[in-house]
C-alpha cells in the first residue's frame, strides 16, 4: 500500500489507533501507538519521535532522539487489540542527518538486498524460514544470589503422565512426536487458529504439524519471500504464535533448547538468488544445482562457524547444537540428507524450486541480521568462487573416526563462536552492509550480557555433581 492506501484502509476498518514497530539488535521487537488522527501522508517522510538510549544496543543518552518511519508496506489490522489498531513497521533514521540508522537491523536486512543488487548476482533473494517452537502450560523460573531453578509444565509433556488430575494419556514419546494425529497431537486446533489469524494478517502457509520433540513442539511453514519481506514476516510469526497461544491459556517458547533430553527447535532456512524473474540456482551439477548454487554453499560452510554468533546467537543454541537430536552439528552438504549442515531438497525437479536448505539457525536469532549475514556468505562464496568441497550422503553419525576427522565442526558454546565472528567478519563489511561497530557492540552485548552472566552463576546441575565433593 501507498501511504494514501494506508490512510483510506484505517478509515475503512475503522482504526482507532496506530502502532508502529521495530526490532532491536538481540531480535526483541518494540512498538509505540497513537491515536489514528495522528497519522498523516507527512508521518511517512517525518516520522515519530522515540528515544533510542532504551533500547539495547541502540545509541547513547546524549545522541537518544531518533525518528521512525512507518513503511506503509507491512500495514495490516491487529487481530488482538480490543481498541481497533492499525499496525506498520518502522524504518530508524536519525532527525539530524535524515539517514537511516546503522544499527537498526532492517536497515541492514535493506543493505544487504542492495549490495546484491550493485554486485550483479542476482536482483532478489528468496529467503523462506521454517521456525519451531514449544507450547507450555506453566513456565517458572528464577535466579538470585542464592537460588536459580526451572519448572515447565506441559500438557503433552511426557514427565507429566502421573498427572493425578486431567490426565488422558495419548502423550508423545521423547523423539516420535513428529505427525501423530490427535488426540496425541493436542494442538492440532491451536495451529489451526494460528495459521488462520496469520492468513487474515497477509502471510501465506504452506503448511503446519507436530515435530518431533514431545511437550507440544510444532512447526507453521511460511512461503518465501524477499530477504527483507521474510524477515518482517517472521517477526509477525511469532507475535501472532504467541498471542494466540496466550489467548488459549498457553504460553509458548522460541528458545532452542527448553527441554533436557529431547530435540530442540530450529530454523531451517531455505535460499535462492533469482534474476529476472529466473532462478540461478537450478544446473546440472550436484543434486541439480548450478555451479552458483555450490559456490553459495561454499560460502555458507566456509564462514559457518563466524556465522553461527549470529544465527544461533544464544548461550542455548549451543545446548541445541550437539550431535544425536537431528541438530547440524557438521559443516557438510548433501541432498536429502537432513543431518548436514546444508541440505538440497528434492521434492521437485522444477527449477523454480532448487534452493539451498541452511540447517544451523535457530528461531532465537534476529532474522534481519541472521538472514542478510548468510546472504553476505553465501555471496562471498558466489563472488570469490569457493568450492565446497565433496558431498557428504552418508548419514554423519555414522562416520567412522577417521572420516570424522575431515569434516569441520559448528562452535560448541557461544563464547566461541563470538571468537569466530571477532576473526572472520570482513565478507559482512562489503558493501557496508554490516560496520565494524555494529559487530563490535553485537559482541560485546553478547559477552557481557550472555555468555558471561552464565559463566558466572552457579548451574543447579552443579549441585548434583559437587555438592558433596
């Protein structure tokens, strides 16, 4: 929609309230409202007023005021406010310059697509993300000085079969919840609701079901779209997943790893660059692809480990992250098969449909960072013609040692993986997608905030282990 569109479709809905959004640099999304009749034609070009000193990550005290700039693209009806509220996301810019802001991670997401573009590769990338997560009933947690625990209560949760109330069995086994039918599959009408207030939101389902995890893990499958397009998607993925779930009395998780023991959720990501309306990943080489397609993959897997900072950008990725759970663990490329870090799908022969399937991300990572960053990688192997090397069909966990040994590895913690980002960035840096600052403070957010509050906070599996040592 135009701005003029915008306005003529609050009017017809009968919007009361305006709301505008926008993501910061660890992927949390914020919003400020106003009422209708302070949105204009002239709020798309001068914006609204905010203080950027709040929000992490973001500017200090005495540079806070910043503007944001509804893009009247992304406008749609909010399916859960009472008060009837129109709903855009916004652009960052600073009110002095009128530039956009380096460190608003749709700007990057933007620069990313345009470094493409200039570089005369290809003039759009499809990213299509496929992000899990878990329904609970009840989630505590704490932690102070001198106590930190974790309780998830779960209809479905296997632990929970010695419910002495509400208790009618048909629960998953850890590893085999993938597709049973109801009534083992208990949230098959709460997907269901999901997919249709997404509909009614401009977002197009392929497709939804149980995954494999126990306790209630599903997957809602979007279709692709524009780098930039799919990552404001997936921010309104999870919002709608989680006010429907909270509408139905549950509350859902988009952490990698809640559960000890069973598998953890992903956020597999499928690629492909097109130009002129045809896709350039489609050849005769290896499962299909084009000579560009194994140079993509070359990229991908050549900065995999810098990567992984950013697409799977929390202390529990990396409990995800570990061989035996269907996690990708080893940086390898097969068709079909599902344990290598990218995959080549092959449920058509159509050219349209040859992609790249990225299987490392998570759904904790920003999705306008994490996708530009593998763009920028994957154009790097495009642009530098890295080879990647020879296919591996087999399943990897049956790999004996020695050809254990060939095959490179995804970080085991995130302190390592910030590592791997601190020595390899410089393919993020072309076209100044991404700045030497913004990778400076992601790092140091990371490190400080994350990586070593952990470290420094007793574990209560510690207990177990040394409490009488």
């Amino acid at each position: 929609m135009t701005p003029t569109e915008v306005l003529e479709f609050a009017r017809e809905n009968g919007a009361r309230q305006v709301d505008i959004r926008f993501t910061d640099i660890p992927g949390l999304q914020h919003h400020i409202s106003y009422p209708v009749t302070e949105l204009t034609e002239a709020s798309f070009t001068e914006g609204f007023g905010i203080d950027g000193s709040s929000i992490r990550g973001w500017a200090a005290i005495n540079e806070s005021d910043m503007l944001l700039i509804p893009d009247p693209t992304t406008a749609f009806m909010d399916p859960f406010m009472e008060t009837t509220t129109l709903v855009m996301t916004g652009d960052i810019r600073d009110p002095l310059t009128r530039q956009n802001y380096e460190r608003d991670p749709r700007w990057i997401a933007t620069k990313a697509e345009m470094y493409m573009k200039n570089s005369g590769v290809g003039d759009t990338a499809f990213f299509g993300a496929e992000a899990e997560f878990f329904i609970f009933d009840n989630v505590r947690f704490e932690q102070n000085a001198h106590s930190g625990f974790y309780f998830i209560d779960a209809e479905e949760g296997r632990w929970n079969s010695g419910r002495k109330k509400n208790n009618l069995g048909y629960r998953p086994r850890f590893k085999e919840g993938y597709f049973p039918v109801p009534p083992t599959d208990h949230y098959q009408d709460l997907r269901a609701e999901m997919v249709t207030t997404m509909e009614r939101c401009g977002l197009v389902i392929e497709c939804h079901h149980h995954e494999v995890a126990t306790a209630g893990q599903c997957e809602i499958d979007q279709r692709f779209n524009t780098l930039l397009k799919s990552a404001d998607n997936m921010m309104l993925y999870k919002y709608i997943v989680r006010n429907v779930a909270n509408q139905y009395g549950k509350t859902v998780t988009f952490m990698p790893k809640p559960l000890f023991g069973d598998n953890g959720s992903g956020m597999h990501v499928h690629q492909s660059i097109w130009r002129d309306g045809k896709p350039l990943f489609a050849g005769d080489g290896y499962a299909g692809l084009s000579q560009m397609g194994l140079h993509y993959i070359g990229g991908l897997l050549r900065h995999a480990r810098a990567l992984s900072a950013i697409i799977a950008p929390t202390t529990n990725s990396y409990k995800r992250l570990v061989p035996g759970y269907e996690a990708p663990v080893n940086l390898a490329y097969s068709r079909r098969n599902r344990s290598a870090a990218c995959r080549i799908p092959m449920y058509s022969s159509s050219p349209k449909s040859k992609r790249v399937e990225f299987r490392p991300p998570d759904p904790s990572a920003n999705p306008y960072l994490a996708f530009a960053a593998m763009l920028m990688a994957g154009l790097d192997g495009v642009m530098n013609k890295i080879e990647p090397g020879e296919p591996l069909d087999k399943d990897i966990y049956d790999l004996s040692p020695e050809e254990m040994k060939s095959v490179p590895s995804m970080p085991a913690s995130l302190d390592e993986a910030l590592s791997c980002l601190e020595d390899d960035h410089q393919f993020l840096l072309r076209g100044d997608v991404f700045t030497e600052e913004l990778i400076e403070t992601f790092i140091d957010y990371k490190r400080r905030n994350e990586a070593e509050a952990i470290r420094l906070r007793p574990h209560p599996y510690e207990f177990e282990l040394y409490y009488d040592i």
